[in-house]
C-alpha cells in the first residue's frame, strides 16, 4: 500500500467516499482510489497493485454501479480521467473513460449516425462495452468495430464477434480483462436529422426518468415479454419509501437517492420488489445495477 502511495502520489487518493463518485450518490470510503490519465499508467497501477497484494476494480463512470456503504477494503480504479478520442473519417477511437454523451454529441457535430439512442446514458465507453448500453432500438453493439482490453500487463484486440454481445452484457462481464478503447464506426448524416434524433431521445429520457433525483439508471433488466416497471407499479410499489431510498414516482424501474440514502435501503427495496413482482406474477427480476460488496 506504501509503495502504490508512494509511487502514484498524484493520482491515488486514500479513504476517498466512493458516495462522491458515483451517480447514485451512495458508498462507504475506498481504502484506495485511483485516477490514472493514460493506459500506461493503469498498466503500471494494476502490476503494483498486483505485486502488493491488493484487491481491485475498475469502475469508469459508476452510473449503474451500487456501491456497498462499508465502501471498499482496496483499490478502486476509475477510468475516467482517461479520455482520449481520435478521430478517423467515419471511425473513432475513444479510451475507456471517455463520456459516452460527449462523444455522441461530438459525432453529431461531425455529422456521424450510431450514437444518437447514447445521448443522455451517462456512462464511459469502456462501462458502454461491458453492459453493452443501449436504449431506443440500438446499442453500442451495433457500431462496435473493435475493443482493446488490458490482461495480465499485456494489451489485446478483439473484434465485434468477439464480444458475444447481447442484452446488457459482452464477453468483457465474464472475464477481468480491462478495456482501454473502443473503436466505433459511424455513418454520415445530415447532422440536423441526427441532432433532431438525440434531442427527441433526451426529451423522452427527461419525460419519463427521474433525472432530477441521484439514480442508477434502469434497476432490473427487461424480462421476456415483461416491463420490470409496469410489474413493479402493479404490484403496487411506486413511490414506497425506505430510509432516503424510493421507488420512484415518475418510473417504478428506477430507484431514486431522495436524501441520505444507503446502499442498505437500496438493497431493501430491491428485496421488495423483487420478492412482491415473483408473488403476483412469477417473474424473477434480475438486478442490472451492479452490488459492489466486498469490504
Ligand atoms: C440517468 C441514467 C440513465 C441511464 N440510461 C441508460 C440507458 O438508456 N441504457 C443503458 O444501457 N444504460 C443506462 N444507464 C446505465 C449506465 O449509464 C450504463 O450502463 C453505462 O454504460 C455504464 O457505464 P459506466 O462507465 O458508468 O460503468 P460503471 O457503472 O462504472 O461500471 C459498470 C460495469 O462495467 C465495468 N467496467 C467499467 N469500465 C470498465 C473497463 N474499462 N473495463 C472493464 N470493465 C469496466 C465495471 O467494473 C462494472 O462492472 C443509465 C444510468 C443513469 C444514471
């Protein structure tokens, strides 16, 4: 821990509230949290981390991330100060960290179509590529050409095959590779018809989530045939309230931070949820907010 302190002075911060980090609002301290700006420095991060037996996570912009209000009893990576983006005619390279609605709205600019359902998830690319995010008929999957990922200190390429994406999930959520960038390829458009695309996607987003209130975003994957948020209101939970925690009034698939909530009344109404949906109508909701619980 000393030579990881030591070593990485200007990017690690000790006992940092993970609250601060994630949109969310919730979470205990991070024994150690980490802030590294380019490949290499993760690179070199992660071997000492390795070398000095400390546990670790890569986070990118934690938006669909519940963290544990006992924190994290070791290092937690963020990738967000890594953000490079290149741009080559129709194609962009962005590094992990890289704003998912920054750079939809720059491939806008440019005139680029691919991005528009994006505008509005606030996620990395890299945490994009591991859920493969999507929204309004599309995902990242579906302008993917290529990923490079970090293993045991060495960097590799994998093509969009390669990923195995399908709803809310990639190959990368069955490994501990760590993905470094993401290679997109777009399609040229009138930027106005884009613009007026994501602009319609932001209103609907605005209209329907909670977006004045601390959340993580959809909290349960969709179910064959099943809206979790419809099943959830007729079950008859919208607006039930734990602690500082609510179902929300607006979108029962969205749990909302109204005020000091915990990771704990959370977890409870999840619980809730989950267990009263399964009793009126058999449905198992499965969480796609990620519980990060070990403290
Ligand atoms: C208001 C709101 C609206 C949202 N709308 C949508 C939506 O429409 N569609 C949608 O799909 N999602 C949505 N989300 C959820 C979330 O924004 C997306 O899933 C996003 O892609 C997550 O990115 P992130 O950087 O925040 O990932 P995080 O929450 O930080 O991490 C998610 C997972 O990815 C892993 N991960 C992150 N970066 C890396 C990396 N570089 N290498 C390896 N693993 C990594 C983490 O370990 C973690 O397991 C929404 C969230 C909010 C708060």
């Amino acid at each position: 821990m000393k030579t990881l302190l030591q070593n990485f002075e200007s990017i690690v911060r000790q006992e940092e509230p993970l609250s601060l980090h994630s949109t969310m609002r919730v979470g205990g301290p991070a024994r150690l949290a980490a802030f590294p700006r380019s490949a290499d420095e993760l690179t070199m991060l992660i071997s000492t981390a390795k070398e000095n037996n400390i546990r670790y996570i890569i986070v990118g912009n934690a938006s669909n991330i519940l963290f544990d209000d006992g924190g994290f009893d070791g290092l937690v990576i963020f990738t967000t100060a890594m953000r490079k983006i290149e741009w080559n005619g129709n194609t962009v390279t962005a590094e992990c960290g890289a704003s998912l609605t920054g750079l939809s709205a720059a491939a806008t600019k440019r005139g680029l179509s691919g991005l528009e359902f994006a505008f509005g998830i606030p996620g990395s690319i890299g945490g994009a590529v591991y859920m493969n995010a999507g929204a309004y008929g599309s995902e990242i999957s579906a302008v993917l050409t290529e990923s490079t990922y970090l293993q045991n200190g060495e960097i590799h390429t994998r093509t969009a095959e390669e990923h195995h994406f399908s709803y809310r999930t990639s190959i990368y959520r069955s490994t501990s590779d760590i993905i470094l960038s993401a290679t997109l390829t777009l399609t040229p458009d009138d930027p106005r018809d884009i613009e007026a695309r994501a602009s319609r996607n932001m209103t609907s987003r605005k209209n329907k989530q909670p977006l004045e209130y601390p959340n993580a975003g959809s909290v349960f994957k969709r179910p064959e045939g099943a809206f979790p948020g419809a099943l959830i209101e007729q079950a008859g939970l919208k607006g039930l309230r734990i602690g500082g925690a609510e179902i929300s009034k607006k979108h029962a698939n969205f749990i909302v931070n109204r005020g000091g909530a915990t990771a704990a009344d959370i977890l409870c109404l999840i619980g809730t949820a989950q267990n009263e949906v399964y009793q009126k109508f058999g449905i198992m909701l499965e969480t796609e907010i990620i519980y990060i619980n070990e403290h």
